[in-house]
C-alpha cells in the first residue's frame, strides 16, 4: 500500500501544474540551513566526520537539513527512542547523509543520497552490541512542503510525509547551506582478495554493513532530550 502510494504521487508529479512559489505559500527560497526544534542539530563539520566515522553528539536531539542552489541536500538527524518499562533503555540513533535533491512539478520533494551516509546507533540493554555504525542511505520523500514567516523565529519549513502528516517544523538558520564537500567522503566499500588452490585471484568488492563503534557516547544528559520524527 505504501509503494503504491509513493508510485502514484511520482507519476502525479509529471502531470500536476507547477509548484506556487508565491509570496502566500513560500516567503523565501528553501536553499539554506534548516533545523528543528531548539535548533541545536546542524550540518556540516561541527556535526559528522564521514571520514572518520564519528559524531559530534547536539546538546538537543532534532534535525538538520540543508540545501544548496545546486540541487544538493545535507541530513543531520539525532534522536532517541524511550522504553517506558525499562527507562534505562533509551536507545539512541545518530544520522549523517548527503545527495541530491529533487523539487518535482506536483510540490512534493524527493532526497537521494549518493551512498556514503552512516548512522550509529546506542543500545545500552541490547547485549549482543550496544554501540555500532551501520550504513545510512535512505530515499526520504515528502508529499508537499512550504515555507511560511514566523513572526518571532523567521522563516519556517514544514515538510508533509506521503499522508499529508506534518513532521516537526524547521526553522531557517542561515540562507546559506552549512555543508560538508559535496563528494563521496565515506569510503564503506571493502575489497575482498582471495586466492583459489588453483591459482586464480578474485576480487569482490562488498559494502560495509555494520561494525562496533570506536567511540562510546555518554549516557548522561540523555534525559534532558526531547523526541523528534
């Protein structure tokens, strides 16, 4: 039901009249850096190290988007999710991605990452790994989006998932997109080298799914955080 949903909102997408972008629906353009909430998630290099496969951990959990007038999207993500019977199972994710973005003709918009995202992920209860790095790289696409004028914070996104629900508003930071180089900047593809008893050599490049991380996150303050999609 969900794929048919999405299908049908691309194909719609060739056919519908251009998105308004009049002053009543978009007040400003959306090339710029976005974030959520207390505005505490950010992208760009105060946030992710691809190369390195590391976070700096926001004081707040939220989200972070930015876009260039080039067509290219930047993702921070941080949440967390409770466990109400056991509250010392919080468990703890942390996004990074980038790619390129899509405006289609119906007002939805599409996010495509070029496959270097990561995310690490804390589960303190979970006893076979409780901190690990795994890919990210996930299509996101939202059925509509606009842009209003908050009177006391600016510029405000909201972004409407495939059913038309709202996800927490985004709140300009900057007309300019805060973002890492736009490139691959993760190398998560491993080459394999075996030789047979007959001699021959193969090569099999596979790709990176999940390894322990190299850095434990701090549990304390994580209490203080409020939840976000």
């Amino acid at each position: 039901m969900l794929l048919g949903s999405l299908f049908a909102l691309l194909v719609a997408g060739s056919l519908a009249s251009a998105q308004d972008y009049t002053a009543d629906h978009n007040t400003t353009s959306i090339v710029g850096t976005w974030s959520s909430g207390t505005q505490n998630v950010v992208p760009g290099p105060g946030f992710a190290n691809p190369a390195q496969e590391t976070f700096t951990y926001p004081k707040a959990s939220g989200v972070g988007y930015s876009f260039s007038d080039n067509g290219w999207y930047e993702l921070a993500r941080f949440r967390y999710v409770g466990n109400s019977s056991h509250p010392e199972c919080i468990v703890g994710t942390v996004v990074w991605a980038h790619g390129n973005y899509d405006l289609l003709d119906n007002g939805s918009i599409i996010l495509t990452p070029i496959g270097d995202g990561y995310q690490q992920v804390q589960s303190p209860c979970n006893k076979d790994n409780t901190n690990f790095i795994q890919d990210y790289n996930v299509t996101e696409m939202y059925a509509s989006w606009r842009i209003f004028t908050d009177v006391t914070f600016g510029p405000k996104l909201h972004l409407f998932q495939f059913d038309g629900s709202p996800v927490a508003p985004l709140f300009r930071l900057s007309d300019q997109p805060n973002m890492l180089p736009q490139q691959k900047l993760r190398n998560n593809q491993v080459q394999v080298v075996t030789t047979t008893s007959a001699g021959f050599v193969t090569t099999e490049t596979i790709v990176s799914k999940r390894k322990e991380a190299r850095h434990e996150v701090q549990r304390r303050g994580w209490g203080s955080l409020w939840p976000v999609w």
